[in-house]
C-alpha cells in the first residue's frame, strides 16, 4: 500500500480518488488550494488521510506539502497531478488573465509537481507520477482554447520526462478522464461555448477515480476512456482537414442535444467579462 499525494482532491475527480485509494487500503495526503474542503473530506476519510494546504502554483508550497506528508505519512510514493480549472468560452471573449490563468494552474502547476516529486523519488528508488489530463489533449475543440491547449502541453510535458526518466526508479501514467460529472462539468454546461461537452454522456466521478486507483497498481503508460471514441479523437487530432470538418460537425449534434446552447461561435453576440 503507498502513501499518495493527490492534487484538487477537496472536489470532483480527486475526492472520489482520494475516497477510493482509502478504501483501497493506501494512506492519502488531499492537497487543495481550498484547505477548507480538503479538511473536511479528511475528516471524514479517517485516519488513512490527511488534509495539506496546497496552491500548485506555487514551488515553495509544493516543497512544504511533500516535506508534510513524509512527517505523517512517510515519502510521497505517488503524485496524482490531478487539480485543474477552466473558464469557459471563446477564444476571444476571455481575459489575457484568465488564459494565463489556466496555464499556470493546468500547465506549470502539474509541471513543478512532477520537478518537485522527481528528485524526491529517484532519492528514494521508488515513485509513481500520475497526470490526469483530458481528451482534450487529442483535439482542439471549441470552446476550450487554452483548456485545451495546457493538456496538449501537459501531455507532451509528461511523456518527454518519462522517456528522459525510463529505466529509472520512477514510473508515468496518465489518464485523461472524458466528461465526468464534476463541479468543473456543471461550470461548463452553463455555458453555451462549451456545448461540445453534450456529445457524450458524462461519467460518475467514481468510475474516473477507480481508473486511476487501478493507475497506481498497473502503472499503465496511458489511459484513454472509452477506448475506442478515445482512439477516434486521438486519430482525428493529427490530420487538420479531418479536425476541421469533424469537430463543427460534433458541435452542431450536440447543439441539436442541447436545445438552449444558443448559437455557434461565429454567430454567438460578444458576451466578453468574466465567466
Ligand atoms: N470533469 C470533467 O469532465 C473532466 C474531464 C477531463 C479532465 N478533467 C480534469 O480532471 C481534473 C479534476 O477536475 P474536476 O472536474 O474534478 O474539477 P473540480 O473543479 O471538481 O475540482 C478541482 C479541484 O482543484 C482545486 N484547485 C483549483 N486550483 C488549484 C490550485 N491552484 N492549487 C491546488 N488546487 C487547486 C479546486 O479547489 C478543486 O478542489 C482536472 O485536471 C480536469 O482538467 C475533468
């Protein structure tokens, strides 16, 4: 059983994670930017969990958080890159902000846990890093430009260091979870530009959560779900000419789902602000 540091576990994703690796038998650390959350689901997970204050965006914390968990759990064993965000909309309708925004929280954030856990665990001959990404690293879709854009990046990031680390002690999975019924996903319903989300139906975050607890003892390079819409997507991410015409094409299904999605992106009014 490991003792596992799981990013964004005080909601959605990582709290069915963290629920499920307790029961599972590991101990668990929920590292949140909201500390409140995290203490609560702590509580209530019992002594196999512990509640860390932790912003990924910053290194000094990501320092602190693994320095923490090692005085009560002992090493950080496994890190679940989990914690993301989106703000929702077109392209153009978003602050520069709330771009850099998502860069920061779904890029450099997993990026400077992963440099953080790195030393750590090739010190300790042993580790296991986990990234949970997005479909939307296959494909760029509309509505999720830079959503989109920091898991293409996230992905490309963590695959090239588990090459440069393969042989090694430490070992790299990452899951990309479809749409999954999480305070993240209702966000996203709620808005028009994110009418993609409606081409599929939506997972339980505990069907996510038990895909990545498995994570821990199969050690998979790569989890797509479902497997073959997942190799559809990746396929059609390579070719642009496919891409363009696929993805307007899924859109405009989904519209028809949704009836109260509004128009497209073309003709949708300039709403501009914050989301
Ligand atoms: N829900 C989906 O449909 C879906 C689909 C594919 C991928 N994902 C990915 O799964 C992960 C979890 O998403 P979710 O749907 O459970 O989201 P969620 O909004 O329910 O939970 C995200 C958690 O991350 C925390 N967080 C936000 N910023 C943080 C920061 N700077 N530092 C530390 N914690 C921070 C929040 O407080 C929250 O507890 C994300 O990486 C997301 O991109 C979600």
């Amino acid at each position: 059983m490991s003792v596992v540091l799981i990013t964004g576990a005080a909601s959605g994703i990582g709290a069915a994670t963290a629920h499920e690796a307790v029961r599972r038998g590991h101990r668990v650390a929920i590292a949140d930017i909201d500390m409140a959350g995290a203490s609560l689901l702590a509580t209530a997970l019992g002594p196999a969990a512990c509640a860390v204050q932790l912003d990924i965006r910053d290194e000094k914390a990501w320092e602190a958080a693994f320095d923490t968990v090692a005085s009560r759990f002992g090493p950080v064993e496994v890190l679940i890159n989990n914690a993301g965000i989106i703000h929702t909309g077109y392209a153009r309708q978003l602050s520069m902000a709330q771009h850099r925004h998502m860069v920061d929280v779904n890029l450099v954030g997993p990026m400077t846990g992963m440099m953080t856990a790195l030393p750590r665990m090739r010190a300790q001959g042993r580790g296991h890093i986990i990234t949970i990404c997005s479909m939307s690293s296959f494909m760029p879709l509309i509505g999720y430009t830079s959503y989109g854009a920091t898991k293409h990046a996230l992905r490309a990031f963590h695959h090239s260091v588990a090459i440069e680390e393969q042989g090694g002690p430490v070992t790299f999975s990452i899951i990309h979870p479809p749409g999954t019924r999480t305070p993240m996903l209702e966000q996203e319903m709620a808005d028009p530009s994110s009418v993609i989300t409606f081409a599929e139906k939506p997972l339980d975050p505990e069907q996510v959560a038990s895909m990545i607890v498995d994570a821990i003892a199969k050690k998979p390079l790569e989890v797509v779900h479902p497997a073959l819409a997942g190799r559809f997507q990746r396929v059609a991410g390579v070719f642009p000419r496919l891409m363009h015409f696929a993805i307007p094409r899924v859109a405009a299904m989904a519209r028809r789902r949704s009836p109260g999605a509004g128009p497209g992106p073309v003709t949708a009014r300039e709403q501009g602000g914050s989301r």
